[in-house]
C-alpha cells in the first residue's frame, strides 16, 4: 500500500524544528522511531499533512548527573538498553524497557516517544510516573517543563502545545526497589502495564503503584498508608492492595477488542499485587 | 538411495537468496494497477455509485462498478457471488468498485474519491440466529443460483447454503441404550490464514483472444476452469501461470479475484493490470476461515462404549458461500472422527452471515470437527471416572471396522494404537497435572486425529517425464509450490526410479496450465499421493518405451532391460551398458537410422473405487486417511489465564517419509500453527459487522517466544496400500489435535473445562472464575 501524500520536514538544527512548530504546529505529526505514525498512516487512521522528522538534531544524548537521568528525544530503547547507567541504576526503566516491543522495533523506536504517545498501552508511563519523570518542552518563547499526572491530559493527549517539541524526558534516580510488569493477551500491545516502588523519605517508607491501560489517563496510587498500617504483614497488605483496586477503578475501568471491563479490572490487580509483592520482599 | 533422504529443498537457495520470485513483486511491461474500492456496510442495498471524482483523477484509466459485470457469477460450489458488489453489498470490506490507473499510488488515491450511497438492511452477524432467521435474508435469491447438485444442498428462502447430514445405525435407538448421556456445546471463532504473501493477481488478454493470468494461487487448473465458467470462455483460451506462492494453507485453494482481474483488464483493452492486496486489504477483502457453534450429545455405557453420537455444526461462511460450504460438509462426514461408534447422526448447516466471507483452511471442515470429537471425548472420560486414554483406546477404528461415513479401515491405513501409545508414553502420561507454586498449574492432554483428502471421487493427477538429450531429466506436475516442499519429494522419486543424481533431474516449480501436467489442487494433504502415484505411472510409461528401443540395440525381449544408476542395458550382459543419453532422443546407428524417438513418460494416477456420498453420508470417499496422536504438557497461569505449552509430543503414521526433515518440518509446522490456533488466533468483530482487528498488532499470531523448544515429532512408517512407497499425506494433520490436546491438558492441570476456541487468558480466567472459584479466592 501507499502512504497518503505528506509533506516532509527535515530540519537541521533545533531552531528549525522550532519554526516549523511555531508556523503550523497543530499540523505537523513529529517523528522519530515513526512506530506509530507509520501504523496510524497504514491503518487510514492518521492523515498528516507535515511529518518533521527530528532525527538529524542531534537529540541522541543520555545524560546523568547528580542523581537526574536525561534521554533525550532520539534515543532509541536498544540504546538504552545497553546503556550501563541504565541497567545499574534505573533498573525499572531497564526492565520496562526490555518488555517493549521486540528487538528489531527496539532498534527504531524511543523511549521519548512511547511516553509522549500517551496511548492507554504506553508501556514506560509507570517508570516516568514513579521516578518523577519530567517532559522537558522547548518553544520559540523558551523552555518548560510538565512532570507527573500533569502532563497527561487525556487519551493519547499530553500538556504539549503545538508550537512545542519534546526534547528530552527527565527521571530521578530513587534508591528503592522497583519492578514492572505488563499484560499482553491476544494482543501485541499491553492490555495493562503496571510499576510499583517502595523507598524511604525522611524516614518513612513509601510504596506507590502507577498504571496505565486501567483508565482513559495514567493513573498513581499511594499505597504508603495502607502497607504502614499493615505492620508488615504482607499478605494482608496485598488482599487491600488488590480490594482497593477491584473497588476504585470499577466504573472508569475501559473496555476494549483486547480485554473487558472485568477482565482488566482483574488483571490489573493482580499485577499490582505481584509488583507490589516483589517491592515490600525483605 | 534417495528415498528417506532429507535432501535440501529444490526452491530453498532461491529463496534465501532472494530471488525466488511471487506474483506480487511482478511488474508486466505496460502494467496498469487497480485498487479495490471496498464496501463501508455490512448489509445494504447500494442505491447509486459516484465514480466523476475518481474517473477524472489524473493517471486514472478506468473505474469499473458491480453494474457493468453483473452478468457475471463466481462460485466454486454455489454460484452466489458477483465480482464486484451489484445490488446489493453482504459485508464490510466487499469490493464494490475497481479504479485502474497508471501507478498504484493514483489508483489508491482516486479510490478514495469513490463515493456510494447505501440504503443500510438490518445485519446479522450471528450464525446462530442466521440459522433461525427467515425474515431477514443475506441471499434472498439463494433458490435461483447456479450450484453443485449432488453435493451441496442450499435451502432456499433461508441462509442456509448448505445442508449436509451424516447418518449410520438408529440413533434414538443408541441413546435408549446409553447407560450415561453427555452433553455439550463448543465454539470456534473465525480466523485468517495470514500467509506471507497477500493475495495477488495479474491479467492481460492478447490480440488472438488468449486470457493470460499470474496469480498467486494454489491451484491453477481450478482457477482456469472457474474462470473459463465464470467468463463463457474456452479453457484453451486461458493461461494461468502460477510461480512461488507465499504460503496459501487453504486460503488460495480455490478462485478468487482472478475473474474480476480478467475482466479488469478486458475494460482497458486487454492491457496487463495487476491487483495485490496489502495486508490489511487481506484482512478485509480476501476470503479466512470458518467460525463454528457445535453441539454434541453422546451416548456410552458405565464401562466406557460409546454407543451413540450426535452433533450439528453451525458453520458461520460470512457473506458468501465459496469453498465454505464443502468445509461444513466435511465437518459432517468426518462424524466421530477416529471412533468406531455404531449410531451416528450428525447435521451440518453452513449460514450466510455478513462478515467476510470464509473459504477452505488447513484441516477443512476435519480442523474444526476435532476440536469437538477430542474435546468431548475427554469429557466423557472425566465423567465417566475413566483415563482418557483408555476410553479412547477402548474406542478407536481398529483393522476391520468402519469410520462414520462408512468407509472401512485395515491395516493399509497404519497403525493409530501405535501412535496413541507412542504419544502417551513420550509425554510422561500420569495423574492429575501437579502444582507448581500457589497460582501455577501443570497438566498433560491427548488428542487423536484422522483426516483425508476431501475431494471429488473422480479427481486426478497426471505427471510428464521426458528426457533431454544429455540424459538429464524433466519431471512435471500439476502442484504448486506453496511452502509444503512436494516437489522435492517428487525429484528424489524421480531419482531413485531412474538411478541419477538429484542434481540431474529437474521439476518445473513454475505452472503453466497450457504446459504443466494436470492436478485436481494443491489441497487436502493430496499431493504427494497422487501426484507421486502419477509420476511413478509416468515413469514406468517412460521406461516401457527406452525397454522397446534397447531390445532392439540389445537384440532381447524388452522385458529382459534393466534401467539402473542411470544406465541401460541387457540382464544377461550388463557390461555392454548404453547411458540414458544415448537412448534419450531414440537410438541412432551407425549408418544413421534411428530406432524410436524423444521419450517422453505420461501418466496419471486416481482412485477408481471412491465414491460420491449417498443421502446418509455414507460411501467411500477417501482416497487414503492419516492417523496420529497428539500429546501436549501445558502450564497455566491461574490469575491472568495464561496457557503456555511446555511441550508437545506429535506421532503420526505417514506410511513411508521420503524426506524425513520435510515431514518433520509438517509436523512442527502443523503444531506451531496449531498452538497459534488453539491460543489466540480470532477476527474479533463488533455486533454491526466490522471487523476491529485487521491487523498483525492485534490479530495475535504465534511467535517464536512462544513456541515449546521441546517439540518431538516421531514418524511412524507402515506403509499405505495405495500410496507412493507406501507414503501417505502429512500437511493438514499434525494440526488437527492440538487445540483439543491443550483443553484437555487445561482440565488435567486445574480440572476446568474450556468449550471456546481459541482459549484466550480471559476466557480461561473466566472458566476458572465459574468453576473452579476456589483456586482465584481473595482474587
């Protein structure tokens, strides 16, 4: 089949890309790996007129400086995932990572990408949730940043302005214990991706959950309280972890071709349960 | 010598190097491209088409309606379907226009500009309630079509296109004497056969009138005289040409879009014009696999006879009945597959629904019938406190007895207790499946299978083997090299017969039907069979007439030349030997006359015994029937459902294995796309008829982190009364018990029955949730 007729940009700096937002930003589909807007296109279910593809601005950086890992917009997941810094101190990032896709799409698509997607199945939203992920936005009129639940605004919708461009997504290091894990069904995209930390903060424990692929937007729960008052036993905490979810989410709980109501409901718990099971471990 | 060698595939460097050559990256000189206009509703009268916008779009040749070809009806079986959508539109997805254009790029544009006004009519996607309804009629027409007397049996002023019934001993009579009645209901979603290469045609005419057609095809005899039926032509005034096909498993058994292509082509002059389908498009327009909703009843005794069995089969065809309807048949006729039972009643309606329509798939019809025969059968065992593997050891055909539709099974057939016991015995069969940690469960499952070529009585074979002048030979055959590696075999008995290398005989890989030997189809697991059984005919034609020329040169009776290592010569003096090479275009002497000319063997190869079916269902159809045995360990995830298969034991008797690697390549082959089946394969459609998954992302296929790393194949090898050395057919059957295989080893590990296929996470989550509660609690 033949892609619908587009019109290319390939700007050669940053400055560039900038004008090309600023000139007609809510028309333009950014690319980089191209994961998704090559399906979309495929599918008939996207019909850009202007692709900027950002692969030639040099955003192909991994930083880390005291404490703050920087991945910039270019970086693929393979990159990542042989990256050490990556795999000795961001181990729930590694480890979302590696569940994404397969190798050879790995080569092609970025982590910054299947964040700013912002799909019910983006897989690294759970690591960007907990390790205080930050979307760092760079305009004509300057830079900013939108960090957390904030720059989730709704299915497949970020805070990102049309004249913006995401040039990197920012994490702190948190010394915890993390782990991630996703559901895929009949389907090659999670039903439900699940991460859960627990770390100490001014001598308190705190044990969180993020999801996505429950409800229409990424959702974070505190479990701090509840694992407190469980004075340690676990299978207790975890029964309430997974009462808590069954009870919450029951009516925004989305359904879809890939799995019911129920059936995600259930899942998810489960997952949340088998997360939060390997984070309070001794 | 070369029987039961693995030799290396004859097609296989052209195709790791890449220049194996498919119609859909073929390019004619002068080649125009249609896109397929497809229809947006499921069910509805098409009350006008606007074709100006696309007519007029630069590069555009062409736009061809329903309208201008509505004289025109295509149908293997039941002639109900017009080549592009006229009067009325049956699913979504429906080609209802063609625009040609100059680049594919302007055809798929302009298509785009095609604008139809439907009046919407009320939709059924259920077969279900297809079957019941009489009000709402997808083939209001169904009583006036053109369709295979004899065969198949539409009912008129229904959407029943077929109805086939299976009957043998009293049925009523079966159940007065059960000692324990068990009942229950099954269902299989429809599928896709996801071959690598989409479909693709391409059609030209030439100035004498001649139809020249490429087509990725499986069977380009089939698609000549359908296509000569459906145009009021000649079969000599077409060509179907038919190189590498890129996988087909049923898909492309029979005739598709190569009519409409032809008469594309026709509308611009006879100018080449090629149709290749992207996936998607596949998904949408080109025919998949049945759906089925089974209901059986079976009768037994305490001590484990089965002594009745009932079933019907509503099997879901989508909007058009094509090769469906002989699948539903077969689905009947298979009965109780492997079981000697002496009272039998099985009816099976093949409906019209509006979806896309379905065609033959791997197992047809026998596919979809194991899942419920190998199902049921362990669940009467389970009911009965009884080893699944006894009751069916205590229940199978043995030598003597008959299969349901009547057809008698002796020892020609092979041994099916063998593989029973060979599956059972290498899979580790025990107890109750054990428990690996709190929420994770083992268990093991059996399953047995038979199948045969479902095909015409009178259908054939025919095969050429001629000598060239170096003494080299050239073997040709009707089948068609779709992945499943035939023509190799055929080469290697080409070799052995004649005595020479490998490397010294040749196979055309390519069909020409105006060239090619005829074969009936490339389907059914039939090929090797009857296509070997004719180049073997072949070959002893071919030896007759080198025996009558060097009785001559040798001065013997031609019964005293033997033809050996690729050498000729007397028995009472092998010394004075001639090379294939010198009698190949005849003999010459010294003096320059000649003794015979060019040889050239021809044969052909059937079953003059075979039999049409009779009212009941009964006669003898098959041609020859494979048994095996499926054995399969599973693990089960309780809380998410999750089924992963750890490994998998498969035997079959195939009667003699020519190439050794290609049958075990079958064998694995048809469990992998078993377990893909069995897990998650299905068109997921909505209630108005639109299909949500026509994609690879979300139309789960099986990969390879799936896939067992334990898989035994184990070949049995007692030879076929009929077949070639004794061979019998392989490609359909090693998948055939998989699916029942894996729900049997579910209820072995948590002692849950699953009755849908395939047994997604949530629907074996869901089973457990209702009848194992217990194992989920606090979950």
């Amino acid at each position: 089949m033949i892609l619908p007729p587009f019109k290319l940009y390939k700007p050669r700096n940053i400055d560039e890309a900038l004008e090309v937002l600023e000139e007609r930003g809510d028309e333009v589909v950014v690319f980089a790996g191209g994961t998704k807007i090559m399906l979309l296109m495929q599918w008939g279910m996207a019909r850009p007129n202007y692709i900027m593809d950002i692969k030639s601005l040099g955003l192909n950086h991994v930083k880390y400086e005291d404490g703050k890992l920087t991945v910039e917009a270019g970086v693929t997941l393979n990159e990542l995932i042989d990256n050490e810094v990556i795999r000795e101190r961001f181990s729930l990032l590694y480890e979302t990572i590696k569940s994404i896709a397969d190798d050879i799409i790995r080569n092609k698509a970025t982590l910054v990408g299947n964040i700013v997607d912002a799909a019910p199945y983006a897989t690294a939203v759970p690591a960007f949730l907990l390790l205080n992920g930050k979307a760092v936005l760079r305009s004509k009129e300057g830079t900013r940043e939108v960090g957390g639940l904030d720059f989730f605004v709704d299915i497949m919708k970020t805070a990102q302005k049309p004249n913006e461009l995401v040039i990197a997504i920012q994490f702190d290091e948190i010394k915890g214990k993390a782990k991630f894990l996703d559901f895929k069904g009949d389907s090659l995209f999670s039903v439900v991706n699940v991460a859960a930390i627990k770390y100490s903060q001014d001598g308190h424990d705190l044990v969180k959950v993020a999801i996505t692929g429950l409800t229409n937007k990424p959702v974070i729960v505190d479990f701090s309280d509840q694992y407190a008052e469980s004075k340690g036993n676990v299978d207790a905490f975890l029964r309430k972890a997974r009462e808590y979810i069954r009870s919450e989410y029951k009516t925004e709980v989305i359904a879809d071709a890939r799995a019911s109501a129920n059936y995600r409901l259930h899942v998810t718990s489960v997952l949340v349960s088998r997360t939060l099971e390997v984070v309070v471990h001794e | 010598m070369y029987i039961g060698k693995s030799i290396y595939r004859v097609d296989s460097l052209e195709k790791v190097t890449g220049r194996a050559l498919y119609v859909f990256d073929m390019e004619l000189p002068g080649m125009l491209y249609a896109k397929l206009v497809r229809s947006t509703e499921a069910h509805a009268k098409i009350k006008k088409i606007n074709i100006e916008r696309a007519r007029t779009y630069p590069s555009v040749v062409a736009v061809i309606t329903g309208e201008q070809l509505r004289e025109y009806k295509v149908g293997i079986y039941v002639a109900d379907r017009n080549m592009l959508a006229w009067d009325k539109v049956r699913f979504i997805g429906e080609p209802v226009a063609a625009v040609i254009a100059e680049t594919e790029e302007a055809a798929e544009r302009a298509a785009e500009l095609v604008d139809v006004d439907y009046e919407p009519l009320p939709v059924i996607t259920d077969p279900e309630r297809a079957f019941e309804e009489r009000a709402v009629l997808i083939h209001e027409n169904l009583g006036k079509y053109d369709y295979y007397r004899g065969y198949i049996n539409p009912i008129p002023n229904t959407n029943i296109a077929n109805k086939f019934v299976l009957r043998r001993g009293n049925i009523e009579d079966g159940f007065s004497k059960s000692e324990m009645v068990i009942e229950n209901n099954f269902t299989e979603d429809m599928m896709n056969h996801v071959y690598m290469e989409p479909m693709s045609v391409i059609a030209q005419w030439l100035p004498d009138g001649t139809l020249e057609i490429w087509t990725s095809a499986q069977s380009p005899f089939a698609v000549r005289y359908l296509t000569a039926k459906a145009l009021h032509i000649p079969e000599s005034k077409i060509i179907v040409h038919v190189p590498y096909v890129g996988g087909g498993f049923g898909g492309k058994a029979g005739v598709n879009f190569e009519p409409l292509v032809a008469m594309l082509s026709k509308m611009v002059g006879g100018r080449p014009v090629k149709l290749a389908l992207s996936r998607y498009e596949n998904f949408l327009a080109a025919p998949s696999k049945v759906g089925v909703r089974a209901w059986v009843k079976t009768g037994v005794t305490k001590d484990g006879k089965i002594i009745a069995w009932q079933a019907r089969y509503i099997v879901d065809s989508g909007g058009y009945a094509d090769y469906a309807v002989n699948v539903g048949r077969t689905m009947g006729y298979i009965g109780a597959g492997v079981y000697d039972i002496p009272n039998i009643y099985v009816e099976s309606y093949t409906v019209y629904t509006n979806k896309p329509y379905a065609t033959a798939f791997r197992g047809f019809g026998v596919l979809e019938a194991h899942w419920v025969i190998e199902r049921q059968i362990d669940i009467i065992a389970h009911k009965l406190g009884m080893d699944p593997f006894e009751l069916r050891l205590k229940n199978i055909v043995r030598p003597g007895s008959s299969l349901s539709m009547g057809q008698r099974v002796d020892k020609g057939n092979g041994d099916l207790e063998q593989c029973l016991k060979m599956a059972k015995d290498l899979i580790g069969w025990g107890k109750l499946g054990e428990k690996v940690d709190d929420y994770t469960y083992r268990g093991k499952g059996l399953a047995l299978s038979i199948k045969g070529p479902s095909v015409p009585a009178n259908n054939a074979a025919q095969a050429f083997v001629r000598l060239n002048e170096d003494g080299t030979i050239d073997v040709s055959i009707g089948t068609t090299e779709i992945g499943q590696g035939t023509l190799t075999s055929i080469v290697q008995i080409v070799a052995e017969e004649f005595g020479v290398p490998t490397d010294r005989v040749r196979i055309d890989t390519f069909k020409d039907t105006s060239k090619s030997a005829y074969t009936w189809q490339t389907v059914g697991s039939r090929s090797l069979f009857y296509d070997g059984n004719a180049v073997l005919a072949a070959i002893a034609d071919a030896k007759d007439q080198i025996r009558k020329i060097a009785a001559r040169v040798f001065n013997v009776e031609p019964s005293d030349i033997e033809i050996r290592n690729g050498k000729v010569f007397a028995r009472n003096n092998p010394s004075s030997a001639l090379d294939l090479k010198d009698i190949a275009m005849g003999y010459t002497l010294p003096n320059g006359n000649t003794i015979g000319g060019p040889i050239m063997g021809r044969g052909y190869f059937n079953r003059p015994d075979l039999t049409v079916l009779n009212e009941n269902g009964q006669g003898n159809p098959f041609p020859f029937v494979t048994f095996g045995a499926h054995a399969v360990e599973v693990e089960i995830d309780v809380l998410t459902g999750r089924v992963k298969v750890l490994r998998y034991v498969t035997v079959f008797d195939v009667g003699k294995a020519i190439n050794p690697e290609l049958v075990k390549g079958q064998m694995i082959g048809g469990t992998i796309m078993g377990i893909s089946y069995a897990l998650y394969e299905s068109l997921k459609f909505d209630e108005g008829g639109a299909l949500l998954n026509p994609n690879l992302i979300d139309y789960k296929v099986i990969r390879s982190n799936n896939i067992p790393s334990d898989i035994i194949t184990i070949i049995l090898e007692n030879p076929d009364t009929y077949g070639p050395y004794g061979a019998r057919g392989i490609g359909e059957n090693a998948m055939l018990g998989v699916a029942a295989a894996i729900g049997n080893a579910i209820y072995n590990a948590v002692g849950v029955e699953v009755h849908e296929l395939p047994m997604t996470p949530e629907r074996v989550w869901r089973a457990i949730k209702e009848q194992r509660p217990e194992l989920l609690e606090g979950w």
